[in-house]
C-alpha cells in the first residue's frame, strides 16, 4: 500500500494535471480519485483532509462527516506543485520523488517499490486476452471489442506519458464491460496512471 506521503503527493498531482487539461471544471469526484489512488476510501479521504487542512485543494459538497463529492486544486497548491524546492521542507510530501524505471518511463516513487518493465506489461495484458478468449457466454464482437480497448490500454501504458484520460475512459469501460480482467490488470493501470501525472 501506498504511503501518506506518496497519496498526498499523488492528489495533489492529479488535481494539477486535472486543472491544467481542464481549468473550468469543479475538480474530481471521489469515484474517479479512488480509482487513481487504488486505496481504502478512508485513507482517501484522511488525505483530501489533510491536504484541505493545508489550502492545497479545496473540496465541494461537504458534510459533517467530511464526505466531498469533488476536490479542485487551489491557486497555493498549484504554486507548491511549481515550486516542490521552495515548499519541500513545509510539505514533507513533496519530497516524493519521480524516477526513471527501464524502458518504463517516469514512476512515482517514495521507497523502494519495484517497477514494472514493458515485459511485465506485455505478459499481463496477454493473460488478460487469454482469459477474455476462455470466457463463455460472451459474444464474437465483445470478445474482438475487449481486445481493441486492450490493445489500445497497453500501448497507452507504455508511453512515457500516458494521457491519463484515456487510460481512465479505457478501464471504465473495461470494468463495466470486461470485469473479469480488471483483477489481472488492477496493478498495471494504477502504476501507468500514476506514470501519466
């Protein structure tokens, strides 16, 4: 599981790349965030707090019990994104570092996670056809439709800089359409959208 310092940094980052590719939008829903996070919705949560706490973001349609619908990066936490050197030292977060993974490209990294190779990618995404091809009771055309947005997911993953929208409309669509290889898939898309911040 992810640290509180890389989640930190990794909503901050989403957010900034949120509002630069879409400045008059109301920010992120919790949905998609969690998705982007790949952790428990309370540790989510304790995170937007805290980076609220900070006037990092700034969050809409809260409750008492701190459940926000959206959260939006403010003008400050633009500013501390710009300028991580300025800000490293009153935002430990910031401190994450990216790093060069081979033939990965860029991947967020704190500690000594592993990093995921363009072999490991391509052998994941094989299961993932195979399973598709195994499964019964599933048309010809969703079978051929599965592998396009597949294919189209993996060349997207193994950019340098995958265009986070993209991966994240092709495994909506996966998970609504094609659960049965979300389990296989899980890792691979969480590190590639976190590669695309």
């Amino acid at each position: 599981m992810s640290s509180n310092k890389e989640i930190r940094y990794m909503i901050l980052k989403t957010l900034y790349t949120h509002f630069h590719e879409n400045p008059a939008s109301m920010g992120i829903g919790r949905t998609t965030m969690l998705e982007v996070l790949n952790v428990l919705e309370n540790i989510m949560d304790a995170n937007v707090l805290y980076l609220k706490q900070k006037h990092l973001v700034s969050s809409s349609g809260v409750s008492v019990a701190f459940i926000w619908k959206s959260v939006k990066i403010t003008a400050f936490g633009i500013d501390v994104i710009e300028n991580k050197e300025k800000y490293k030292d009153q935002f430990p977060f910031m401190q994450v570092q990216i790093v060069q993974g081979n033939n990965y490209g860029n991947i967020a990294q704190a500690g000594a996670d592993s990093q995921v190779t363009i072999t490991q990618i391509s052998e994941t995404f094989q299961k993932a056809r195979d399973l598709t091809k195994a499964t019964t009771g599933i048309s010809e055309d969703l079978i051929e439709e599965v592998n396009d947005k597949l294919t189209t997911l993996e060349q997207e993953i193994n950019k340098n800089e995958p265009e986070l929208g993209k991966v994240q409309k092709i495994w909506k669509w996966l998970k609504g359409n094609a659960s049965w290889v979300v389990p296989i898939l899980k890792d691979i898309i969480m590190e590639g959208m976190k590669k695309g911040i």
